[in-house]
C-alpha cells in the first residue's frame, strides 16, 4: 500500500473518482458528527498558528474496472462518511457563495466547485454515492428542489447551511481552513493487500459498523466489482428488504445467529461474537462452495425465518401454530424450525406431518417448565438426540410422491417466490 499525509482539499483535487460500493452502508453520521466537524473548523480558523488538524484515515483501492470515462475511479473503503460529510460542508458553502452574486463570492465558489465535480459527463462528481444516498447527493449538487428532506444527507447540507450563516466568520475564511484539513491518504494495491482484513483494523473509529454491516462487508470485499454487485443486488439487499417488509429489521442479527447455530450443530454464538463466528463458518465453506452457493443458502433459510417471526403465512392451520409458538416468545424452536420448513421445502415431510410438529414444538415449550430437565432447550436437545425423536415418537418419511403442499403454498397471496431460489 502506498501511504501519504496530504490535505482534504489536494485529495481531492488529484482524485478522479470516489466510488462508493453499494454494498456499504448509507450515510449515517447525524448531528453529533456534524456539530463535532463544524467546531472543529471554527477552532481551526480562530487559531492562526494551527496550522493543520488531522481528521483520520481515507481508504482506498483500484476498481479494475474497464472504464468507459476518462476520469479514473477509484472504490472508497474506509471514510466514506468523512468524506461525504466534508463535501456537503463544501456543497452548502459553494451554494451560498454563489447566491451572493458577486465577483469574489463566485470566483470563490467556482473554485469549490472544482472540488466536487468532474469535468466528465460520464462521471460528474467527484464521489459516486451508492444507490441510496446518490439521488438525494447529485440533486443537492445540482440544485435541483426535488428532494428527500427526511435523508439524512439533506439534513446535513441544511446544517452546515445554518451554520455557516450565523457564524462570524466570513466564508473565505472557512474555505481557507477547510483547507487544512488533513487526512491519511492510504492506497491499497488490489494484488498486495487484504483490504477486508485492513477494514477490520480500521473499523474501530467513527461510528462503528453493525455485526450485520461488518458480515455483509466480510462476505463482498475481496471480490470483483461485478460479483460483489451480484452478490449485492441479487441477493443480499432483497434480504435486507425481506426484514424490512415485515418490521423487522433489527431482527437480521437474531436469524444470523440462529443460522449459525444450525451449522455449528447446536453450539449457540454469544451475541457479541456473531462476526466472528460467522467469519470462521464462511471461510471454511469457502473450501468446499463458492461464495455465491454459501451466500444463496444463507438467503434460502432467511426466507424461512422471515416467514416465521411475521406469521404471515398463507395456510392458517401453520400460520395458527406460527403465531402461537411466537406468542409463547419460543425463540430458542427458531433453528429446529427452519430445519423443519427446509425439510418440507425439500419434500421429506408432507403438510400433515408439517403440523403434527409445530404442534408438538408448541406444547413442548408451553410446558416444559414441569418436565424432569427443564433447562432443555431445542438446541440442547440435539446435542443429545435425534430432535424429532426426542420430540416425537416417529421419524418423518419421504413423502415424495403424496405431498399436497408446498412452501409455496404457504406463503401469501401473490406471492409467487420459490423459497428454494
């Protein structure tokens, strides 16, 4: 890697393209950050013989992309919030310069401007934002008054905004200080360096990434800028969408977790260490499966526990059950259970058999307080036994041939998705 001091300006000045991969997370820095950037500016240009103030480090790596621009583009690892939070400092004083009409407030705000765009109509801005966050950024840039005024990415430019107008100190002033503003410029060469292993080290600072944002990078960095937008948009953003749909988003960790569990054979991840566990599990898949047929089977069991903690199934018979072993809080059933509906999903069990067991799930948990080793849990269980067994005096059979139902036909009206996909 190729590390360097330099200023925020100059950065960006040299820089042709930031990209911002849409597997990262969207802006997320709110008033705290942004009061704490703004301070720190005025602080700046109120004392003269501070001559620069050290903001952190900005990670990056070559695309190895084939470019269709003139401009290079590069993909932003670490200090994208800085860095968008910066630019919208930039962006809310430019405009302000330049509604002052005037021959200074314009020369002054068209040398901002260069900061953050590109003399490219194939890449115009100096950052290219994910998905998300990228309409709502080019529309503020533009001047465009079409725009989401709950994004957090408004509220900011309208922050510095405010700020910038009741201070004291003039607008050149600003930009000046802004200018010394300096940042670690570290350049990773895409066949030398491990970028994920160098993001984990980084990913102690700013607002600290989420165990589900640190595994969705964990499973795309390293990889090519096609796959990891495959892996991306085809599957790991509609399962996000999927927890989203049903209210319940927070829970992405909850089944993260009990997906592990089922791979490690019952051994329950602490909640502190779902990352880790995960990391271990992956890696080791990965020596026997590509990384889209491990990531495919983590969405496929996902769909199972989506459909289990929001009820929302078509039959009412398993949907009744669902609902009362979620009444009764059986959170510890949800590994048994996702293992029952892939063994439906696979035609092992039929819907009668399907029932039997959510039946005996249901009274297990109500009443297993008056049972001789009440500490027993699904996942003890099957450390022990076979689960069913345990459970049930029967075996399921393969019901192949005489299955009446699928998973498809218990899912909700409309909804044509085979789970199995």
């Amino acid at each position: 890697m190729k590390v360097t001091n330099t200023s925020f300006t100059d950065f960006l000045k040299k820089a042709g393209c930031f990209e911002i991969p849409a597997f990262q997370r969207n802006y997320v820095w709110s008033l705290k950050q942004w009061q704490q950037l703004f301070d720190d500016v005025l602080s700046l240009s109120r004392y003269e013989k501070m001559k620069k103030h050290f903001l952190g480090t900005v990670v990056y790596e070559p695309t190895n992309l084939v470019q269709i621009s003139k401009t290079n583009i590069v993909r932003l690892i670490d200090g994208q919030q800085r860095i968008i939070t910066l630019s919208l400092l930039l962006a809310a004083l430019q405009n302000l310069m330049y509604e002052e009409n005037d021959e200074d407030s314009i020369s002054l705000s068209e040398e901002i401007r260069s900061l953050l765009f590109n003399n490219d109509k194939d890449c115009p801005y100096k950052i290219m934002l994910n998905s998300n966050d990228e309409e709502v950024y080019s529309s503020l840039l533009d001047g465009e008054d079409n725009l989401k005024t709950d994004a957090l990415i408004f509220k900011a430019y309208e922050f510095f905004k405010n700020q910038i107008k009741s201070t004291k100190v003039l607008p050149c002033v600003l930009f000046e200080t802004i200018k010394k503003l300096e940042i670690v410029d570290m350049a990773l060469e895409s066949e030398v360096d491990n970028s994920q292993l160098i993001f984990d080290s980084l990913n102690s600072t700013g607002v600290r990434l989420s165990q589900v944002d640190q595994i969705k990078n964990f499973i795309l960095l390293g990889t090519t800028g096609e796959e990891q937008d495959e892996l991306f948009e085809k599957y790991w953003s509609p399962m996000v969408q999927s927890f989203d749909s049903v209210g319940c988003g927070n829970r992405l960790s909850d089944f993260i977790r009990d997906y592990l569990t089922i791979q490690n054979n019952g051994s329950i991840p602490k909640e502190e260490s779902v990352y880790e566990e995960f990391c271990r599990f992956f890696m080791n898949r990965l020596k026997l499966q590509s990384r889209s047929t491990v990531v495919k089977h983590l969405v496929k069991y996902s769909k199972y526990y989506v459909k289990m903690i929001s009820a929302t199934l078509r039959d009412k018979d398993v949907r009744m059950h669902i609902q009362a072993i979620n009444d009764i809080d059986a959170k510890d059933a949800y590994p048994f259970l996702m293992e029952v509906f892939e063994d439906f999903e696979s035609e092992l069990i039929d819907k009668e058999i399907l029932l039997e067991i959510l039946s005996t799930v249901e009274n297990f948990v109500a009443n297993r307080d008056k049972l001789i080793h009440p500490e027993k849990t699904f996942v003890t269980l099957s450390n022990d036994v076979n689960q069913m067994l345990a459970l049930k005096h029967f075996t399921p059979k393969i019901v192949k041939n005489s299955k009446k139902m699928t998973i498809n036909d218990l899912l909700d009206e409309g909804e044509n998705e085979n789970l199995s996909a």
